[in-house]
C-alpha cells in the first residue's frame, strides 16, 4: 500500500535545492559494503568510487520495495557490473550507473546525474566525487525521464513479453510505473519550484495540476509498491494518462534549447 512518504524540497531564492543526502543506516550500509568489497575485488585499482543515491539516503526507504542506486565510477570504461548475490535479501534490486571519471564530471550526457547526485548522492566507497559537485540547481537539467517518454512508452511490451517469470515481470511494472509518475512531476516541478524523487509527493503534486487524473496518478503510484504481472493491468493504468504524458514531453522539448535536450 502506497504511504506518505517523502517531501518535495523548495527551491532557495537563488535557484539552489539543498543537498539532503546522508549515510546508509542499517541494513543498507551492510548490503552496501558487500557490493563495494566484491566490486573492488573484481576492477581492482580501476574502481575509484561508488556513490549512493536514491531512498536509502534520503531515509524514505522501505524494506522489501526498495531498491539500491549506485553509481559507479571506474578509472577505465566499464559497460556493466553483476552485483554479488546478498544472503540476507536475495530479492534486492540494485542499480548500477556507470561512469568513467571524464564522464562523470564532463559528460553532458550525465548531466542529469550529476544533478541527482548533488541533489542526494552520497559516496560510500573511495574518492568523494559528490562533495565537489555543483549545487543542484533547479533547471530544465533536472528533468529525467520526460524527455524521453516516447522511447520507455514504447520499450516496456517488449520487456514484459521477454520476461521469465512472474517476479521480473513485476519489477518491469515497477520500472514503468516508477518513470510515470516521476514524468507527470517532472512536467510541473518548475512551476512548483520544489523536486523530488519520492513517489508519494510526486503523485500528489502532479496531481494538483491534473486533477481530473488524480485517480489515475495514484493508481499508478500503487502500482510502484504493489505491482502486478498483468500486460493488461498495467496497460489499463497507463491508458489515461499516456496522452498526458506525450502532450507534456512534447510541450518539454519545444520548449528546451538543444542543450537541455541532449543532457
């Protein structure tokens, strides 16, 4: 069930949100240390730094539905990392972001996670890259997943047809849900001037400027902590607001220079 978890962060008068990341408590800093040690073991000196984002650092994590985000920056270009199986929560999504240090500090592609991490990214293994960052300011480089809602819209039937099984056909619905309702807050969070990552103020903010949708945004938000294998449940969920959603990415795009978009 969907709780009222998380804020949405205002906006200081200088455009800057504040950085609101704090250390892993337990059981996340131990599933952490794991993942790093075997990390380390594996890419040796080629591993410079994780970081941590995402709820176990902004203390809005729930055990069992939550997941770990890391962001992995390695001295040689990696593609991908298999995280090491975890006794105690054999069920634990982790994500890894990858990331050579030029890439990390220069990218324009990163440029949104540059964001994320300033905004609540926390180093938990070697070099503390997040310190150093920019203050996370609150501009079109903080949008993430609208921009390219055409491509997740129509990438998600392939992956459930894909699927093995019943468990990873749920975390698809979770990964979708998840970019739905985020897209719709990211559609208002410059009129709003506040951001979040958390799944409850996203809903309930874009729902105050589609309130007609309201049922329907968090009925997808449910979806995020609940969710079905069904193809048909979830298409149900997204039907009324997938013309929102494209009406909004496409308002984004004519609106952002060439930069913002690329980013």
């Amino acid at each position: 069930m969907l709780r009222a978890i998380g804020q949405a962060h205002a906006v200081r008068p200088s455009g800057q949100l504040p950085r609101i990341a704090i250390p892993p408590t337990p059981p996340w800093d131990g599933y952490v240390g794991q993942i790093c040690a075997a990390y380390h073991q594996e890419l040796g000196a080629d591993l410079l730094s994780v970081a941590l984002r995402g709820s176990t650092v902004r203390a809005t994590a729930v055990i069992g539905v939550s997941d770990l985000d890391l962001v992995v920056v390695t001295g040689r270009k990696v593609m991908e990392l298999d995280p090491p199986h975890i006794i105690a929560a054999p069920d634990l999504e982790v994500e890894n972001a990858m990331a050579t240090e030029t890439e990390l500090l220069e990218d324009p592609r990163f440029a949104w996670l540059r964001f994320n991490l300033a905004f609540c990214g926390h180093t938990v293994w070697g070099k503390d890259y997040v310190s150093d960052l920019p203050e996370p300011v609150l501009d079109r480089a903080a949008v993430g997943h609208l921009k390219s809602a055409d491509a997740w819209l129509a990438q998600w039937p392939k992956m459930m047809q894909d699927a093995p099984d019943k468990q990873e056909r749920q975390r698809i619905c979770v990964w979708l849900m998840k970019r739905v309702v985020r897209s719709l807050f990211e559609s208002v969070m410059l009129k709003e001037g506040a951001y979040t990552r958390d799944i409850y103020p996203c809903a309930d903010l874009a729902a105050r400027h589609y309130p007609t949708q309201r049922g329907a945004i968090f009925a997808a938000a449910e979806l995020v902590v609940s969710p079905t294998a069904e193809i048909g449940e979830i298409e149900a969920a997204l039907a009324p607001l997938k013309p929102t959603l494209i009406a909004a990415k496409d308002a984004f795009l004519a609106e952002a220079p060439a930069s913002a978009i690329r980013a």
